[in-house]
C-alpha cells in the first residue's frame, strides 16, 4: 500500500487563516457593496477563483473603484496607494498579517532611528514592495548578485529585515554579504515563526519519502521556496497547484509520497491530491 505523508506544517497559516475570517464577516455584515480585495488577497489562484464567484474580486488599480468595501491583503499594502485608497468614498478594511505589519513598523523604525534599511526579499513581491514604501531609500537585497547595491553606501549603519516568507538560509547568506561592506549591522529576523516551522516539517518530510508533491500558486513565493528547499533534497519533488497536474509516471516505482503545502493552499486542494494518488494508485492495482 502506499503510504501518503503531510508535513506537520502545512496548509493556511495564522495570517492567512485570519484574513480568510476577515473576508467571511465582511460578506456577512452590512458592509456596503461590492467587496473587493486590493490585488489577490492571497497567492491562491484556486481560493481567489471561489471568492469571485461569491462577488468579491481583486482589484488591479484604483482607477475606477467609485464605492464599496475594500479588504487590503496579507501582504500589505505600498503606502502611496493606501493614501489614494482612503482619499475614496469606500469602506477600507485591513487583513494585512500582524506580522508583516511589525516587519514594516521595524523598517520605520530603523529608519527614523538614522539606519540604512535592507530589506532581503524578492524585488517584486507586493509584501516586499509593501515593507519598502514605508520609507523613501530602502535597499532590496534578492540575491548575491545584488551586491552592487550596496557598495558604494556612504553610511556605517545599516538595519537589515527579511520579507517574512524567506529561508533563514538566503537571510544568513544576505546579512554574512552585509557583515563585510558596513561596521554597524543590525539584524531583525522578521521571518515569521510559521514559515519557519513550514520550512522545517518539509524539509524533514523530503528526507523520507520517495515522491514529495509541494501544493500551491504558482504565484506563491513562500511555496516556491518549500519546494526550492526540498528540491535539494528530494529529486523527485513537483510543485503543483491542484491534483490535476500529478502524472501517473510521477508515481512508477513510488511506495511513499510527501505532501507539503503553502501557507496559502487550503485544506480541500490538499485532501484532492491525496484522494487522487490514492485511486491512482487502485487503479494500477487492479492493472497488475
Ligand atoms: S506566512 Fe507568516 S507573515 Fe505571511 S501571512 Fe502567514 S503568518 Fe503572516
């Protein structure tokens, strides 16, 4: 029999599972209509698409929202653009995690306190994008490569934050390149304990397995790096977003499989891939 595995960790997390709650008293209140989240509220293409059909959908822009209830996202909100959202006649609700919150207090913080602030984390991600609108020359570090960034910084002081959804790995490596260009650093981890512990549970499911399956958005950074991380582990890891893209090739030879899911992927993707590996897995029975 095969046997299926899902990491400890695994799933929505506090932020997401909040935010979710948020979006469910909103619908049901009084709250006036129609609902919108700014951008999606989560990297979910699959959760996105239900809360469009119950009538609330993501906005791109501002441009034509003329009334109605605005939830901001887990991910926070570019401080420009909170400006000209409250500058409209709309009801503005924030969803944004306490976490990412107190990630983009600290980036203030620093500031005001005369550090230089690094953010580490991906240039294009809204949380990012979100954490470095906080003030006006923030630095983002990606990757080794961004080096040239900071180079040639004129200052002996810098504060480094993470985006919450990084690896303590790429941290450490960003703040060690730090460490050589200034005298004074000063850490903030700001990767939040559930992704942390997420990280972890895979890393240790990947170990045992002989398939690991990494459920969730493709747009999804945080389980883009669970399956990064696993991947280095486990040649045979795939990220999928639903069981419609598990192959029956993927499961020749396998008698053990690991699930782990992104902060974003809700329990019933993760119950359909498991479902599904397992009438796969009759049906071959049945074909021997
Ligand atoms: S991954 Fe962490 S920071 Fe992001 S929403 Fe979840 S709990 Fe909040």
């Amino acid at each position: 029999m095969i046997k299926i595995y899902v990491a400890k960790h695994s799933g929505f997390c506090f932020g997401v599972k909040r935010a979710m709650h948020i979006i469910d008293d909103v619908s049901k209140s009084g709250k006036s209509k129609p609902i919108y989240t700014l951008g999606p509220i989560i990297h979910n293409p699959q959760t996105v698409d239900k809360l469009k059909k119950k009538g609330i959908s993501p906005l791109d822009n501002l441009d034509n929202l003329r009334s109605g209830t605005v939830i901001l996202r887990t991910h926070g909100v570019e401080k420009n653009l909170l400006k000209e959202l409250k500058s409209k006649r709309v009801d503005v609700i924030d969803a944004t995690c306490p976490f990412v919150s107190r990630a983009q207090d600290y980036v203030r913080t620093l500031h005001e306190n005369g550090y230089k602030v690094i953010i580490v984390g991906e240039r294009n991600h809204p949380e990012v994008l979100a954490l470095k609108s906080q003030i006006d020359d923030a630095i983002i570090l990606e990757s080794l490569k961004d080096i040239v960034k900071i180079k040639n910084i004129e200052t002996q002081r810098v504060g480094i934050v993470s985006q919450t959804t990084q690896s303590i790995e790429n941290f450490k490596a960003m703040v060690n390149l730090v460490m050589d260009y200034f005298k004074e650093v000063l850490v903030i981890n700001t990767i939040c304990n559930a992704t942390s512990q997420r990280q972890e549970s895979a890393i240790a499911l990947s170990r045992k397995v002989d398939l690991m399956l990494i459920v969730g958005g493709k747009n999804s950074g945080n389980t883009m790096r669970l399956y990064t991380l696993c991947k280095r582990i486990a040649k045979s890891t795939y990220h999928i977003e639903t069981e419609k893209e598990i192959k029956k090739s993927m499961l020749k030879n396998v008698k053990s499989v690991g699930i782990a899911a992104g902060a974003s992927t809700p329990d019933w993707i993760v119950k359909n891939v498991k479902t599904f590996i397992k009438k796969i897995y009759k049906e071959e029975l049945k074909n021997d």
